[in-house]
C-alpha cells in the first residue's frame, strides 16, 4: 500500500491517480479530511496530526512507500516554512514508526541553506533528515510545474491578458525550464518501485530566459501587453498591490531571488518529456482566463 501526502491538492492528485491506474492501492494524509475526494472509497483519508506522530504512524500502518508532497509556498499565520520543516519531520518520524519502507520527497532545485532563501533553506535542510532517516528514499527536485492547475503559469496568462503593460523583473535573461506535472508523477511512482537512494532533478526538456517564457505565453493567448523591464522591487511591489486586490500571494521574494538567481534550471538531462511550448499552444484558449488563488485553494478550502 502506499500513502500520499495531500492526494486532494495538486501535485498529490496526479500521483495518487497514477497510483491508481498502474494498481496500486493508496491513502492520503491531509489537512483537510472533508475536501472534496475525486478518488471516492478507492483513497481514504487521514488527518494530518503533527504533533502526535504516534497517531500518523497508526494512520500509516501497512504502507510500504510514502509520497511527500506536503510543503508552503509562502508563510501565512503559523503555517511558516520553518514550521512545516518541523512538520515533516515529524511525518518522518511517523513513517519510521510505522514501518514505512521507502519516502519518495517533493524537494526543489537546488536547495541550499541559506538564511535569505527561506524556502529553498527549508527543502535542503528536510533532504538531510531524509537522507539520516531508516528508509530508503528518493529525493526529487523540480523547478515549475506547469499543468492545468498550476499557479505561475497560468497567473502570468492572466496578467497578460488583462493588463497593458506587464513588468519583467531586472533584464529577463535568467533562466527558468518548467517540468510538467504528470511527468513529475510519472517519475515519482517510478522512484517509488525502485529500492535504491537517489536524488534525482525533475526537469523538463526546455529551457527559457523568463522573458522569452513570457512573450511565448503573451503570443499564445493574444496579449498585446507591453513587456517593459524594471528593478526586482518594482516587480514585487507591483504583485503585491495586485495580490492585494485579488486577496491572494501572486509572488514572494523568495520565489522571484531563486528565478533570478537561476536556481529553477538544472545541469543534469532532462527527465521530463512533455514540452512546455507544445502544452501552451495545446491549452491557449483557457490558459489565464481565470485566476489561480492560492489563498483560496489551500487555505480557504483548508490545506489538502
């Protein structure tokens, strides 16, 4: 049996549905039990219980691969990415309890422990405890996802199409190579059959400066926008207003120093197949037409 953390969110859901299709059998540990579950009977819920790993551990009883996807994009009262390090670890340690064979971990790329990147400090401080813990495991890193219901992507689609002018941050020359989601699940129930430790890039097959990515999204969906350039707090000054009107985090600092820092690429071959520029010109008439809100998807709805 298998468990996956937040099967009812987005990166869980394709894993737990390609659980599915290959056979395999599955739960899902959850902050939200009550959320509307696609899988019916065939996926049972657990509440997530992190300060009684005693508890999760019963909830793991029987499960052989753990699939972790739990994380925070943004801190937002106590859910603080130095609070879900210490979540997970407690889920770690639930596993271990439990018996749990191998962890496959949703990590990023390139992690580094540094004070200034607290999201990416986070992941690579949790590929330690991984790595030290009595599993095997199979540590994965993607850069973006793109999918149907991702957030990046499709939120640049929006501005695009409503905006006259759209901010590129500093020259726009850094790089970015989005993975898509279903060949990041593909590649996490393939790690999860296997039984050696790894640490694998989840990346797909192209790579773009930032604002080739946008004018290739602008041209998609007929935005007559104005690509101007301006200083990095510009940029975030501006998504902040505009989160502000849309009661929602558009984009964090953390997440505009690691694309201008170049962090969301990677050196290694690609591992995902699908093309980005191919699934923009397949999903052009709905990409952007409405807003993807992460407040509301994950906090609102309660955290799946």
């Amino acid at each position: 049996m298998n468990a996956v953390t937040g099967a009812f969110g987005y990166t869980g859901k394709y894993i737990a549905r390609r659980l599915l299709h290959a056979g395999e059998t599955a739960i899902t540990l959850t902050g939200n039990p009550g959320r509307a579950n696609e899988f019916g009977p065939a996926v049972k819920a657990f509440p997530f219980d992190f300060d009684h790993p005693e508890a999760m551990a019963a909830s793991l009883s029987g499960v052989r691969v753990l699939y972790n996807t739990y994380w925070v994009r943004f801190d937002r009262g106590d859910a603080t990415h130095d609070r879900a390090v210490k979540n997970t670890i407690a889920l770690i340690r639930a596993a271990q309890m439990a018996g749990v064979e191998r962890i496959v971990h949703i990590s990023i790329a390139n992690p580094a422990v540094r004070p200034d990147l607290p999201y990416f400090r986070g992941k690579a401080l949790l590929e330690e405890e991984i790595r030290a813990a009595k599993m095997s495991h199979a540590i994965l890193r993607p850069t973006v996802l793109f999918g149907a219901e991702d957030v990046l992507i499709n939120n640049i689609a929006f501005l695009l199409r409503r905006l006259p002018v759209f901010l590129v941050a500093g020259d726009g020359q850094y790089r970015i190579q989005p993975v898509y989601v279903e060949d990041l699940a593909q590649i996490a129930v393939e790690a999860g059959g296997r039984s050696e430790n790894m640490t694998v890039d989840a990346v797909g097959p192209e790579t773009f400066r930032y604002e080739q990515l946008v004018r290739l999204i602008a041209k998609a969906v007929g935005s007559r926008a104005l690509l101007v350039h301006g200083p990095p707090w510009m940029a975030l000054l501006g998504a902040r207003a505009m989160g502000l009107a849309l009661r929602d985090v558009m984009l964090t600092r953390d997440e505009l120093d690691g694309l201008m820092g170049n962090l969301l690429v990677s050196g290694d071959a690609p591992t995902g197949t699908t093309r980005m520029s191919d699934w923009i010109s397949a999903n052009a008439a709905s990409l952007g037409k409405r807003y993807a809100h992460e407040i509301g998807r994950h906090y609102r709805a309660g955290k799946g």
